[in-house]
C-alpha cells in the first residue's frame, strides 16, 4: 500500500510521498527541469526502480505524445507514449529545443551524472552556485552568473528557488536540498539498472556456488568408486 501511494503521488505532479532522494528528486525533475531538458535513454517503464507501480506508469506515459509515422497526408502524427517508449525530450526536435533556448540545446539528464566532468557532485556545485553577479560585472547576453563556471557565467538561467517545491515528506525543499535530491535522481538515471544487475549478479553467484558444492560432492564420490577395491 505504502509503494502504491508513493508511486501515485509521484505522478500526480507535486504532491508524491517522496521517502528517497531519488524519489524527490523525480518529483524535481517533473516539476521543474522536465520543462527543458530530456532523458532519452530512460524509458516509462524504467520507473519501477523508482517504486512506481506499472499502473502508474501507464497513466505517467498516456500523458506525452510521441511520434508515430506519418498520417495519409504525410503530415508527422503522434501518438499517446507506452511504458516501452522513452521519456525523450520536452521539444519535438533539436531546432525547435534551440529556438527555445537563444540557440543553445539543454543537455539530455539520462546520463549526466556520468558524462558531466566532476560527477554528481560538480552538478550540486553548479546548482548552488548562482548569484547576483558583484557591480560593474557585464555578463554575455543571455547568460547569468555562476561561481561554479570557469567562466563565471552560464547559459541556463537559475532553476532552483527556495520554496519551490513542495515535499509532502515534510522536507524542506531548499536551493541545496532540491539540488542534493534531483542530482540523486540523475544519478539512477545514468544506472537505471544497476540494482537488477546487483540482484542477477548475487543469483548467479550463488548458482555458481551451488553448483561448485554439488560438483565437489559428485567427484568425490566418483574418485572413491574409482579407488575401491574389486
């Protein structure tokens, strides 16, 4: 009962139950960055590692449209996303994200965490390093100030407010809490399934070792037929 009502809640946009940081974190990314940004290597149905149950994630992926061919007219038609399909990105195409942006393309979050240089902690830096820029700095246009930058500046405008996010765990949704939690979120996205692999890995170590005893067992008793006397 307790998966279903997270799962449920997780999905109905704001309101999840969140009990983990990846969970907040999912609730983040929905909320705030899936506005801009895409994850096009993790799928609806990837989410049951999150505790969200298959009917949740069914309604999840009725809610985005995808593409789907070409109607009688060769006009591009879509179609509602199912739980095999992936999340994919807010805009229909690479052009359309740019148009968006002043040019510049939202990186994909599928696997940040593992491609940004610096890891997951680089993005928790990045995140909570925005501020006023000091008087007298003139910053490129379009570009907004941040110390984590080498630069001190990024295109990406700041996307964490205090506040802006309510966690009905009871947590309080601040810059570095939001930041530590959508970051925990990225980080299961770069391994969607690492925890299967763990559990597949644990099975057939212990197959294996099973199966080592029943061998050492047969070819004892085969040696000691062999060195009987007649």
């Amino acid at each position: 009962m307790k998966r279903f009502f997270i799962a449920t809640l997780l999905l109905a946009g704001g309101s999840a139950h969140a009990s983990t940081p990846e969970q907040r974190g999912f609730q983040v990314f929905r909320q705030i960055c899936s506005s801009c940004h895409s994850l096009n290597y993790v799928t609806y149905s990837d989410l049951t590692g999150l505790g969200v149950s298959v009917p949740d994630i069914k309604s999840y992926a009725s809610q985005h449209q995808v593409p789907d061919g070409l109607d009688e007219d060769g006009d591009p038609k879509t179609r509602p996303a199912h739980p095999s399909d992936h999340i994919g990105s807010p805009y229909p195409s690479e052009s359309m994200a740019r148009m968006a942006n002043h040019g510049g393309l939202p990186p994909d979050f599928s696997r940040l965490a593992l491609t940004q240089e610096g890891g997951p902690q680089r993005i928790i830096h990045i995140l909570k390093s925005y501020t006023a820029p000091p008087a007298g700095t003139k910053l490129p246009l379009g570009a907004f100030y941040n110390t984590a930058m080498p630069h001190l500046h990024i295109a990406m405008p700041q996307p964490l407010h205090d506040g802006q996010v309510k966690y009905a765990d009871g947590t309080t949704a601040t810059i570095p809490q939001m930041a530590n939690d959508v970051t925990a979120f990225l980080n299961w996205t770069a391994r969607p399934h690492l925890k299967a692999r763990h559990q597949t890995g644990i099975f057939v170590l212990a197959y294996l070792a099973g199966l080592a005893v029943l061998l050492g067992i047969l070819k004892r008793r085969v040696w000691k037929r062999l060195k009987s006397p007649e």
